[in-house]
C-alpha cells in the first residue's frame, strides 16, 4: 500500500493554517459566528410543511385498498373478539363486541362502501371511532400503521369513486391512501344503531 505522503503534509498544513485563523478570531467575530450558526439550526427543514398542516392517521387495509382515519378520532384499536351478530340490524352492521364492559356496535364499511368482502379472520382488528359521544368500531382487515399525512398532498376529489362512498371520504394521497372523513362517519344517522331500529 503506497502513502502518499506529499498529500497527508498538505492537508495538515492546511489544517494548521484553518486552526491558527480561527485562534486569532476576536470574540466579536467567534459571537457572530456562533450567532450565525445556531440561526440556521433553529430554521426547520425546508422539505417541512411550512404552515405545519398535516395529520397523523392509523392507516388500515380494507379489501385491497388502503384505508386511514385521522388518530384524533380513534378510541383504540383492538382484537375481533366474541362478536355477536343482531338480527334486524342493516346488512353494514356486523355486530356488537364487548370491550372491557363497553358495548360497540362494530359496523364494516366495506359492506357499506360495497366493497369485495372477504370474510373474518384472525388479523380483522376493531377500530373504536368517538366523537362528541358517539363511538362505535369500524371493522378492518389489516392495520397497517401509523403515519403523518401533509394536508396539501390530500386530493379532494376522487373521480373514480361516486355515490355513498365519495361522501365520507376526505380524499386521496398519491400514493393511494384514501382518508376517511372520521367525523361524517360518525355523524351519519345511518350508521348509529339505536335501541329502537333492532
């Protein structure tokens, strides 16, 4: 292995020339130095979203599409676990599970949306939605995560959807994830069960 060492004596002159610069600089100028220095760390990243709009979504699999609903909505998210179906309730509505005493009505928006079903399983997971009082589990096949979604990547519209489906949805990212607008879902009077509709 050939040294060059012609090269490693330059660079350590020219390292000395840099240290004994910097050692003659006067306090004034290592102050605005330093001053300098801590204004471009305190700038943010300019690939962030400069008015901060974004949101955090759990992001989940219903069919073969991706799916997510905004973490401020979102209760928890568990196991499907003893579901007990209701007769007379409409066809969206899956049943109702008990989650540590609280009763849910679990409804599946693929049923709803008239999406391709493909049965339970195991990996089916409940996600208990709530707003102003109103909470009930939205049923999906795979949850697939969590992620922080900027707003200006959000498109309002979706042209190949129509009917019920584009009205609850708050639109689509590029990449294909179509959020859901949590709280039109849970607004919706047709998809509260009450007492009197069973």
């Amino acid at each position: 292995m050939n040294i060059d060492w012609k090269e490693i004596h330059q660079r350590l002159a020219a390292s000395r020339k840099v240290i004994e610069l910097e050692s003659n600089r006067t306090p004034e100028e290592i102050r605005k130095i330093l001053k300098e220095r801590a204004r471009v760390f305190a700038r943010e990243p300019e690939d962030h979203d400069k008015n901060g709009e974004s949101v955090d979504v759990l992001e989940f699999r219903l069919a073969s599409e991706n799916y997510a609903v905004e973490l401020p909505f979102i209760q928890e998210v568990c196991p499907l676990k003893a579901l007990t179906t209701l007769p007379g309730t409409p066809p969206f509505v899956t049943g109702i599970v008990n989650v540590r005493g609280q009763i849910y009505s679990v409804i599946d928006i693929k049923k709803f949306f008239g999406l391709p079903e493909k049965g339970l399983s195991d990996l089916n997971k409940i996600i208990i939605v709530q707003h102003n009082g109103i909470e009930f589990g939205i049923l999906a096949d795979v949850i697939t995560g969590v992620r922080s979604v900027s707003l200006k990547d959000i498109q309002p519209s979706l042209p190949t959807l129509t009917g019920i489906r584009q009205e609850y949805l708050r639109g689509i990212t590029r990449d294909q994830l179509i959020v859901l607008d949590a709280e039109k879902l849970l607004t919706d009077k047709t998809l509260i069960v009450n007492e009197s509709d069973l």
